[in-house]
C-alpha cells in the first residue's frame, strides 16, 4: 500500500513540475509579445529538462528557466531569424517554381520541398543542441542539421512519437495541451537527442563545449 502511494505522490510530483514548466513557457512567451518570447521561453524550458535528464531533480525551476530566458534572448532569436529567413526565401522560392512551365521547374521544387524536411529535422534538434552546447548561431544551425540526418532512426522515432501523441491530445483532451504540449515535447525531444551528444562532445578539437 505504502508503495502505491508512494509512486503515486512521485508521478503527482512530476505532473506538477511539467505543468509548472508548461505555464512559465507560455507565460514568458506572451511576456516576449509572442514573437520575441516564444524561442527564450522554449530554450528556458529545455535547459529545465536537460537538467532532469542529466539527473538534477531538484533544481529551481524559475531561477533555471529565468537564466536561461536572459541570457539566450537575443542570440536564440538571431538562430530563430535565421531560420526564417530561411524558410521565408524557400517558400518564395517554391511558389515561383510552381508557377512556372517545364519539367525542370517542377522538379526543382520538389528539392525545395526536399529542403524543408530537412530543416524540419533541424528543428527536432535545435533546442536540446542549442542548450547543452556552447555553440555559435552557424553552428547551432550546422550541428542540427547534420547530427538529426546522421540519425535517421532517431530522427524518425521523435517526430512520430511527437506528432502523434501532440495529435491525440488535440483530438481528445486538447485542454492538456495548454499545461504539457510544450513541457512533455521538450521533455521527449531532449531525452531522445541527449542520447547522441556523448558522440559529439569532443569532436573538431573540442570546439564543441558542454554548457554547465
């Protein structure tokens, strides 16, 4: 009995602590007017769940999230920047393509489709990258996409496991999406990639730092 309601006061423990990671997101995402807070406020909360994945349970979640927030406000929204930019050229560039005559251009755009799932692979990978490596915005960038193409396997396994139980929830209890959509994602995606970076971490001379 004793065991029971002891797991059961863990698994409520951790409830909270994701809900509680969930609304400090959302929050400081609206802080930022949404545009300028949603990539700090997703970096805070994946530095919250790099620290219990690498075993710091007891962290103070406000103070970690804050730091974060802070610190990595204009550098995470210039790697956000140029993402879109990116994307941004690349949707152009795919509706000039589809509006013009020819084989060719057909098939060109669909290596511009090509390159938008490979930044989508990019994206499953930024952040547990961008928190756990000192890295510049190029290389945040480079480090993403080749580490998510190296691990196919990988790769697949977190979009399907993301898209599918995001989905779901939408479906059936979309209410939970507004206390875990974010911190149960951030969660699964920095479990999944942390598995890789022990490959990474002294690799080009060491040029790839661990942060604290």
């Amino acid at each position: 009995m004793r065991g029971i309601v002891n797991g059961y006061v863990a698994f409520a423990f951790w409830i909270t602590k994701l809900a509680y990671v969930n609304l400090l997101w959302v929050a400081f995402t609206v802080c930022g007017l949404v545009i300028f807070g949603i990539l700090p406020a997703t970096a805070g909360m994946f530095a919250v769940t790099r620290k219990w994945i690498m075993g710091e349970q007891d962290i103070p979640i406000a103070k970690t999230f804050l730091a974060t927030y802070r610190k990595e406000f204009f550098k995470v929204n210039a790697v956000g920047l140029s993402l879109f930019l990116v994307i941004y050229l690349l949707t152009i560039q795919f509706q000039v393509l589809r509006s013009m005559d020819g084989i060719n251009y057909f098939i060109a755009s669909y290596v511009v489709l090509a390159l938008f799932f490979i930044i989508s692979i990019a994206l499953l990978y930024l952040f547990p990258i961008y928190v756990h490596f000192n890295l510049t915005v190029f290389e945040h960038l480079k480090w993403s996409f080749v580490i998510g193409i190296i691990h196919p396997i990988l790769t697949v396994f977190l979009m399907v496991v993301v898209v599918v139980l995001n989905y779901a929830t939408f479906i059936y209890i979309p209410g939970l999406l507004f206390f875990f959509g974010g911190s149960v994602t951030a969660y699964i995606l920095m479990w999944g990639v942390s598995k890789t970076f022990s490959k990474y971490e002294e690799t080009e001379n060491q040029k790839i730092l661990v942060t604290g």
